[in-house]
C-alpha cells in the first residue's frame, strides 16, 4: 500500500470547520496514513495565533503575574474545536497539568509545543488515528541539533506497528527529557522526518496557498503557479527571499528521494506544486520563478592591474571577514573588483572595512553604492533555451530599467541582476511579461 505523510499548517486547523476539511482530506485516501499537524492559526485577520498566546501566557507566569484570564482563553479556543466537532473528549488533565510547568517554569519551548500537542490530541481522536508524542520519538542532542539517527530509528520502529497515527509538529525532546522546539519551519520539518522514517512514497503539506507561484503576488497579480520545482530550483529561490519551505524542511526527504507536494486545505482539487530532485519534463516556460531581495550594498574597488597581482582577491575579502561581513557576490573585470554585501551588515563596519581595504590593497579608487536590489530569474529551462540572458536584458532596458551588476553561474540554473531599489517591481514585471504573459 502506498503511503504519504500530511503535514498541516496552523490556518489549516484553526477551527473546527477547518478541521472538518482536514478530515475529509486524509479519510479520502487511505494512503494518507501519517498526520503531523501545527498549532491553531489565525481564524481572521485579526485574531492571535495559539502559539502567541501560549508565549505570552507562560511569560505572564514566570513574572509571578496573574495569567488565569490568558489560560482560560487558550482553554476556551481547544474546547471550542472539540464541541463544534462533537467529540466526547476532554483536554482538562492536560491543561492542569500545562498549568502546573508554567507555574514551575518548564521553560517556553515547553509552552510553545503545547499547541501542536493539544491540537494532536484532537485531531487524533476526530480522525480515530493513534496519538504519538513527538517527544517520544524525536530526539536533539545536547547542543539542540536533531539527533537524526535515534530519531530515525526510534520513529521508525514505533510507527512501523501503528498503521495511521498523528504525531504533532514542531518539537521533540532533549537527552534531560526537557522539550525542544525545532527553531524555523517546525512541523514542516517534524513532517519530512517522519516521511524519510517511514519511507513514504510522498509528503504532502497543505496549507492555505495552492502551490508556489512563479514571482511575488504583491507585485504581479495573479502570477502562474510554479507547477514542478526541482530542489536545486527552490534552494535558489529560497536564498534570494521566496516565501517557500525552508532548506532544514527538505533535507531529510531529499536525502532519501522523496517528492514533496505543496497543497491548499481550501483547495484539494488544485494540482499545487511538486517538488521533486530531478523533473523528468520542462517546465511550461522557459523560468520556474523570478524571487529578489533589496537591502544591498556594492563596494567598487578600482585598481590598475589587479588582475595579475597575486592574493588580491583574497586581501579583498579578507578586510570584509575580518569585520564579519559576509559577502554576496563578487564580479570582476581586469583592473576593478565589485562585492556585493547586506547593506545593513556593512553600515556598523564601514570605516573599519574601508580602512583595512586601502590598508591591504592600496586601491586606485574605491565607491560604495548603497542603492542594490538583487533579482534572480531561476529555471532548468533556462540552460536549453538560446538567447533567454538577451531576452532579460531586452525586458529590462525595454523597462527603462538599468542593471548594475550581472551574475550567472555555471550550472546555468540562475541569473542574478543588481538593480536600483527602485525599480525592483518594474524589473519583476518586465522578466515575468516577458516569459510569461507574453505566453499566455
């Protein structure tokens, strides 16, 4: 029998009529055997996330202040799912004893946790699944990394005798038995672990998007969906600002070859995004997506005959190390050298790297420009396609936009432009017209 691991977010169990979807969704296909679920989400646009009020509420409790109104408000939005579903279920053992480690301090990765335990404890018994604590099957060594291997043999082992159960998101437990919190993308990732455990043939996280899409929505309305995505691709999309799963997700079910389908709760029929290590077709256009951040500096350094004076580079980058300053990119000509870092990162260390540049350099000339947006037009396509830089190129001068830095790797995976802040959108909508609306 097939299996496949779903993984919900918060604003997919928010409340009882979306745990209903939930439901529907994973009794629809009996391969949906494994459920990691978040914490409750926002229900409006207005309203708190149950993760943010556990943290206020156990800080409110450290601080010896009165948080009985702030418990009884977490208490009421789990007892509100479990009457709205009507369960014959009762949360009140668990939340006297949440109460009781807020009141001896267990610490707030211990609070934080108890939103996707509780909503566990629910879920599992709507669905009639087996409930089994994370903490009990997903380990951290004592420096608060995972410990991947006693995870992995212990989970599978446990589930290896449970033929569906709900396993909650986002923490596991430290060698002292004291809870630990995963500290970006948790349930995302306690979803690829559990996937890579029981060697399921696909992980499945639903949220509320239908998949990726191939550029911003804020800046160009409703762009195409990115319909599949290598990992190579969406590392590169990643790094440069888009909103997608991050890379502690993906390692543990692309170490082992196993796609990821990207879904929306409110949408089960949209196709949504799969991830894959190699696509065995092309993707519709000749770019899987377009993602950018601004907030970036360039240094020019101007220097006759740099390029056969031996080590200059390295005393280059070393004047940024030193200062801990990390760069970007770093394009070259013969007798100039640009590096590309965050803005914000050179501004505390401006004098100390400029100073230590003419130290160990002697340049002819340095500049800084302050005003840099990185854009990166990604795509597998891309390496097949004649002529796509020149398409880039044309949008963008077409655009009235000008580039100020150009970067392409070997892979031939990715171009990256520098452009002024200001044409940031422009630029977007000139490469996305381009390649797509000029398609459809």
């Amino acid at each position: 029998m097939q299996t496949k691991v779903v993984k919900f977010g918060g604003s997919s169990l928010a409340d009882a009529n979306q745990f209903k979807k939930v439901a529907d969704i994973i009794l629809s296909e009996n391969s949906r055997r494994y459920v990691v679920p978040s914490a409750p989400g926002k229900r409006f646009s207005d309203d708190i996330k149950v993760t943010d009020m556990l943290y206020a509420c156990y800080d409110s409790a450290v601080k010896g202040a009165d948080f009985s109104e702030q418990f009884k408000a977490i208490m009421d939005r789990y007892n509100s799912i479990i009457s709205d579903l009507g369960l014959d279920f009762s949360l009140d053992k668990d939340f006297e004893i949440i109460r009781a480690c807020f009141i001896g301090r267990a610490g707030r990765d211990y609070a934080a946790s108890r939103g996707e335990y509780l909503n566990g404890k629910i879920l599992a018994k709507y669905l009639g699944f087996t409930f089994v604590d994370a903490a009990e099957v997903i380990f951290f060594n004592d420096n608060g990394t995972l410990d991947s291997d006693k995870t992995n043999r212990v989970l599978s082992e446990k589930l290896s005798y449970i033929e569906k159960a709900v396993i909650p998101g986002f923490y596991g437990s430290m060698p002292n038995d004291t809870i630990k919190t995963f500290s970006r993308g948790g349930s995302d990732i306690t979803g690829s672990i559990v996937a890579a455990a029981v060697k399921a043939d696909l992980y499945e996280n639903w949220t509320d998007v239908s998949g990726f899409l191939l550029c911003d929505p804020r800046i160009v309305e409703n762009p195409q969906p990115i319909v599949t995505i290598t990992y190579k691709e969406l590392r590169e999309l990643s790094y440069m600002g888009a909103t997608v799963l991050h890379e502690d997700a993906i390692f543990p079910v692309r170490k082992v070859g196993i796609p990821i389908n990207i879904k929306n709760t409110n949408r089960p029929e949209d196709a949504g995004t799969l991830i894959v290590e190699n696509a065995s077709s092309q993707s519709e256009y000749t770019i899987t997506g377009i993602a950018g951040k601004k907030g970036f500096a360039t240094v020019n350094i101007e220097k006759d005959m740099m390029n056969s004076e031996l080590g200059f580079g390295r005393r280059v980058l070393e004047a940024f190390e030193k200062q801990g300053v990390s760069f970007e990119h770093m394009p070259s000509g013969i007798d100039a050298m640009s590096v590309i870092v965050n803005k914000s990162e050179l501004e505390a260390h401006e004098q100390e790297v400029l100073a230590s540049l003419y130290r160990n350099t002697k340049p002819d000339h340095i500049e800084i420009d302050r005003d840099l947006a990185l854009l990166a037009i990604v795509g597998r396509g891309m390496k097949s396609q004649r002529g796509t830089a020149a398409r880039i190129f044309a949008a963008l001068a077409h655009a009235h936009v000008n580039v100020k830095m150009i970067d392409q790797g070997s892979s031939e995976l990715n171009i990256i432009v520098g452009i002024s802040e200001a044409d940031f959108k422009t630029a977007t909508k000139a490469i996305y017209d381009i390649f797509v609306t000029e398609k459809l």
